[in-house]
C-alpha cells in the first residue's frame, strides 16, 4: 500500500511539474477545496494515535514520528487559501508515510 502510494505521489508531482501556470493555479484551487477534507482525517485519527501514545502502546521514536508528522501537517491546515499542490502533496506523503512507518514499527514491538 505504501508504495502504491509513494509511486501516486511521484506520478502526481511530475503531471504537476508539467503543467502552466493557469493549470496549475486550478490545480491549487482544487488542492484548497479538498485540504479541509484531509484535515478533517487527521483530526479525527489524532486522539486515536495520542490515546496509544499515552497507553504506551507506542513509545519512544515512533511516538516522537507520528508527533512531528501531526506538527508538520498543522500549517497546511491552519491556512487552505495559502497552500499550494505540490506543497500539500509533499507534507501529506510525508505525514502519511512517516505515520504508517511508525505504526508498523510500533505493531512489530507490542508483537514481540
């Protein structure tokens, strides 16, 4: 899955990179539109992640991860109207991935 995801988010930044200026101007729009909706996601799965943070469900650098991934994602969503495509499509893949990695990562230890 993440690599599906990885390979979309590479595909999309180049379809980006090859767009005017008036495409990519519509292209932001409909990014400003949609950012509310991954906001919305985000908020809803954080107490989830902070209830398995403070359960010590997930500790040390994987709790420090999915922390900072959350902090990063805080200034795309504090402002929509500001933010562009491509930044809001390297954040969220970071945040994403940097989240999933630490969830497996913290899975594998209770695991063990």
């Amino acid at each position: 899955m993440l690599r599906k995801f990885g390979i979309m988010a590479v595909a999309a930044a180049l379809a980006l990179a090859g767009c005017t200026t008036d495409q990519t101007a519509k292209v932001d729009q409909a990014v400003q539109k949609s950012l509310p909706a991954l906001c919305q996601g985000a908020a809803t799965a954080k107490p989830v992640l902070t209830l398995l943070i403070d359960g010590g469900k997930i500790t040390g650098k994987d709790a420090a991860a999915i922390q900072a991934a959350y902090a990063s994602l805080e200034p795309l969503c504090v402002d929509p109207s500001s933010q562009t495509a491509a930044a809001v499509l390297v954040q969220a893949t970071v945040a994403y991935l940097t989240i999933s990695t630490a969830l497996r990562s913290a899975q594998a230890k209770n695991a063990s």
